[in-house]
C-alpha cells in the first residue's frame, strides 16, 4: 500500500479524534491535512503507520486546543461545539462509546478537562488505544497518562450525559417534536418537553442569539411555538438529520442556504436540553450560510405589533 492509500484508510479514525478533542470540524480537518503533511514529509517508515498517525494527530490537537481554549474564554455568549452530521469513524464493537462520545453533552464535559486529560480520555475510553500507545502520543509515562485518565473519568462521570436507550423511541419523540414546531403547536410541544428543559444557543457574536438561555417547559414551548410559524412565512424550512449522533434538524432560508442547525438531548421520554448553532464561522461544512441578520431583521418586521 502506498503511503497515500494507508493514510486515506486511517483518515476517519485521525478525523474522529481531533473532533472529539477539539469540538470543531474546521479545526480537526486542518489537523488531519498538517498530519498528512508531517507524515508525507518524513523520510523514515513508521514501524505502525496507525501509532505513527494517531500520535501525530492528537499531539497537534492538543497544541490546537490549548491556544483555542484562550479564544473560547473571550467566545461572545455560550459556546458550543460545530454541529458534526456523520463521524466518519466505525467500530461495531465500540459502536456506544463512539456514539455518546460524540454528542454535544459529552464534548462539553470533555471542554472541562484540561488538553493531556482530553486528549488521555479520548484515546483510552472512547478508541481503545493501550497506555503505551496513549503515552507516546501524549508525550508523557504511561503511569501519568493512567492519572491523566483515572482524573478524566472522575470528572465526567460526575456529568455524564445519558440518553435515551432505545433509538426508535427517541427519534419517534423527536419526529413528534418537530411536527409540532411545523405546526407551531405550543401544547404539543409543552407535552414533550422535561420540566427543567433548557434551550440554548450559540451565535458567537456573528448572528442573532439568545441573550440568556430558556429554562422551563412553559418558556421554550412558548418560544418556539411563535418564533417558528414566523419563520415560516418567509419560507425558512427544516430537515430532521442525526446531529452528533442525537436527533436534530438543518434550518434552510428561501433559498436554501444553512440557517442554524437545532440537536436534542432526550431522556426518559422527554426532551431535556435544545441547542441551536447559528454562528455562520461553525456552519460553514454543513453547507452555503445564509444571512442570519437578514433573515432576523426580516422576521421582526413581520412580527405584529
């Protein structure tokens, strides 16, 4: 195989973990690119191609990391993960730990960890690399990398997100959802909506945003039953699709450019946290960004008064 071919083969599993260690699309593409340009450009062959590769990603991801977080603490309003529509990587046999890995609760706890301790964790417990593989491509002993992990379960087990098991039941609440928001049906939401549901939102500064998050079934009902049938006059459409491995929709304008994308964390039958991505900067791989602005100013002056 030639060096071309063997890095093709491994790009999703190079892909899917600068993603989970970096939280951006953009981000983890242009790891995967300087890797392959590292990896093309030495002379020596690598013993394993995969150890080489892997090593290689994650250690420019986590140098990536460290000057993003920086950028993150000044981010405009709630920051949130680029929206991800399919990770390219599959192990049947780690099919859960890659699929809860990958959804926005998750990647937001990992956001808590510092860069070692991600970088440690999504190795070790998400791909299934052994210490040693995990402390070369950290930089640090293998009985550091155990604390570095040991210190991360810790952290995320005390936020874990859980979800709904039984796939079919959650994407036939979310379809429930999304009929009801078409139909700009408060009630109908309200019945699908936990208690304590929060919906949050992520602009950066770039486009309309929430001032605050919603919290409260009654608030995000009302919300979305009004907001949406507005929308809908000026011909903004949605289409349901898997976001982060969770139920979600695409949000198009009249001329079918990307809006915002909509995820939903669901559990025990009801639906406990609505993110909303809008920020143009985090859409861009999802396809042509429509004028948020526009289509704002556009809502509000149909709005009555």
């Amino acid at each position: 195989m030639s060096r071309t071919e063997e890095f093709q083969e491994l790009r999703p599993l190079l892909f899917s973990i600068a993603y989970r260690i970096l939280g951006s699309v953009a981000e983890a593409e242009d790891a995967v690119q300087e890797t392959w340009l590292r990896y093309e450009a030495t002379a020596t062959e690598p013993r394993s191609v995969k150890a080489y590769l892997s090593t290689t990603v994650t250690r420019i991801a986590i140098d990536v990391l460290r000057s993003a977080r920086v950028r993150r603490e000044a981010y405009v309003g709630e920051w949130l993960p680029e929206p991800l529509l399919d990770d390219p990587y599959e192990d049947p046999e780690r099919a859960a730990e890659l699929a809860e890995s990958v959804s926005m609760a998750a990647l937001l706890l990992l956001e808590r960890l510092s860069p070692l301790e991600r970088a440690a964790f999504v190795l070790r417990e998400v791909f299934d690399f052994g210490f040693p593989e995990v402390a070369a491509a950290v930089g640090r002993s293998e009985a550091a990398c155990r604390q570095l992990v040991s210190r991360a379960r810790r952290h995320m087990a005390a936020g874990r997100p859980r979800f709904e098991a039984d796939r079919e039941e959650r994407e036939e609440l979310a379809s429930r959802f999304f009929d009801a928001l078409r139909e700009g049906d408060v009630d109908g939401l309200r019945g699908l909506l936990a208690a304590d549901v929060s919906m949050v939102g992520d602009g950066g500064g770039r486009a309309p945003q929430l001032a605050r998050a919603v919290a409260g079934a009654q608030n995000v009902a009302r919300l979305l039953g009004s907001v949406f049938p507005r929308m809908a006059r000026i011909e903004v459409t949605f289409e349901p699709h898997q976001l982060n491995g969770q139920p979600g929709a695409i949000f198009y304008d009249r001329d079918g450019k990307v809006l915002h994308t909509l995820a939903l964390d669901i559990l025990d039958g009801r639906i406990q946290t609505i993110r909303t991505v809008i920020n143009p900067d985090k859409l861009g791989h999802v396809g042509p960004v429509a004028d948020a602005w526009a289509i704002h100013r556009e809502v509000q002056a149909g709005r009555p008064s």
